[in-house]
C-alpha cells in the first residue's frame, strides 16, 4: 500500500474509534508509523475534525430552526414532484394533442369499406364505432346539421330518441343517395341509420318495427316508413330498445326523400 492510498483509507478515521479486525485499516496505519509525515498529517486531521465536532455540538439550535427547516426542505420536495408531474402531464397532453390533430386532419374513414344489406352494414359500422362529424348533445341541432348538409330528413322521428341527449351525426356513402347517422346517448349509444328504400331494394322491413338480439349483447331493430328505410342498433336489450321505440307509430309520417 502506498502513502497516497493510506492517507484516503486514514481519512474516514478523524472522528470514529479505529475499526477491529479491518485488513485495510491495519495496513494503511500501519504505513502511517513507518512515515513521519503521514502520521503527523492524521494526527492533525484527528485533532482539527474532532475539535470542530465538539463545536457543533456545543451550538445551540433555536427550537423552531428543526421545523423550519422541514417546511422548507418539504415544500421544496412538494414542487419538485409538483414540477415532475406537471412536466409529466403536459408531455402526455401534448402528445395526445399532436395525436388527436394528425388524426382528424389526416385519418382515414374506412366506412366506404362496409358492405353487405343495410341492416348488417349498420351493425358492423356500429359495433365499430362510427366517425362522426357533428357533435351536439342537442338532438335538434343534430336534424338541422343533417338538413343543411343536403338531407330533408323525415317529420317523423322516434320521439323518445329525440328526447335523449345526442352525441353526434354524419352521413354515409353507403349507397346512390347518402345514408344519415344520428347517435343518441342512453348510457349506452343508440344509432339510427336512415336510408332511402329506392336505394337499398333488398332490404327487407316493413312498417310493423322488428327486433333481432345478436350475440354480443346487442340489438339491431329495423322498420319502414313511407319512402324511408330504418336501422337502429345499440349495445342493449329487446325490451331497453323498445322502450325508445315506444309511441313511434311507422306509416303515419308525410313522404319525402333524402336528396
């Protein structure tokens, strides 16, 4: 062992009794005795650390230095975390921002990719999750987009879906003529397709309102209604659809037609 290294192994030794049975210890002591130098140097650093301890021990601390002193030292951790977190969530809003902007500036509407009879198209685009492209929770704002955008829509409409809170609309290319997406939100979405008869001439409806249960827990009821051809779908039962459904008399409606 050498001077250099002795005197850093020395060094940890000012204020603490000397260790037992430390090989490393030992040795560096042990070129201490054998260097004048080194061991006036660790006798002096002994006196001067061990003179500077009885000091601070001898200091009085006032009795609201330690609480001060832990406010301080805790409201410096409090930003600190306040400071990550925040820097943490405005990294991930600006993400989701960035996202959301890439997505609605530039993604893709796959609903032309839909085929099939109405009824079954309209299943499949539903348990998908429509893209809409007006959002009101007011269901007559949603017949007046619809209508500014090229649609005059029925005078009759279920009037217990009308009374539900809307989430939104949009038309589809599904078929010569635009197919109208109304989405109404009764804990669970209800969508409603409204299609032309002239432009889906397998569909197979009448004015008397049917209901099929499918697998998964949802339920798609079709209907006719003069000129119109329906399609309601949503995640519930029979009898949770048919109460929406309720005092909607199919048959009864001026005829008109989706341009």
């Amino acid at each position: 062992m050498d001077k250099q290294e002795a005197k850093l192994i020395l060094s940890s030794y000012t204020l603490e009794n000397e260790p037992t049975n430390d090989p490393q210890f030992d040795a560096a002591k042990a070129v201490a005795e054998n260097d004048p130098e080194l061991a006036s140097w660790w006798k002096s650093q002994k006196q001067a650390d061990q003179s500077l301890s009885a000091s601070l021990r001898s200091f009085e601390v006032p009795a609201d230095l330690r609480s001060a002193l832990k406010v301080t030292i805790a409201e410096k951790e409090r930003k600190r975390l306040r400071f990550a977190q925040a820097r943490k969530w405005f990294s991930i809003a600006a993400a989701f921002v960035l996202c959301s902007y890439l997505f609605f500036e530039y993604g893709i509407d796959r609903s032309d990719d839909y085929t099939g009879p109405l009824a079954q198209r309209a299943f499949d685009y539903s348990v998908d999750g429509p893209r809409l492209s007006y959002f009101d929770r007011d269901t007559s704002k949603l017949q007046t987009w619809l209508t500014q955008n090229g649609f005059d829509l029925p005078d009759q409409l279920p009037p217990k879906l009308l009374a539900l809170e809307g989430v939104g609309c949009r038309p589809l290319d599904w078929s010569q003529e635009k197919v109208a997406l109304m989405c109404f939100n009764a804990d669970t979405v209800y969508h409603l397709f409204i299609g032309m008869e002239n432009d889906f001439p397998e569909f197979e409806a009448s004015e008397q309102i049917g209901y099929a249960q499918q697998d998964n827990g949802w339920t798609v009821s079709k209907w006719k209604d003069q000129d119109y051809l329906f399609v309601l779908t949503a995640k519930a039962t029979v009898d949770e659809m048919s109460q929406f459904l309720a005092s909607y008399a199919p048959g009864n409606g001026p005829l008109s037609a989706i341009r």
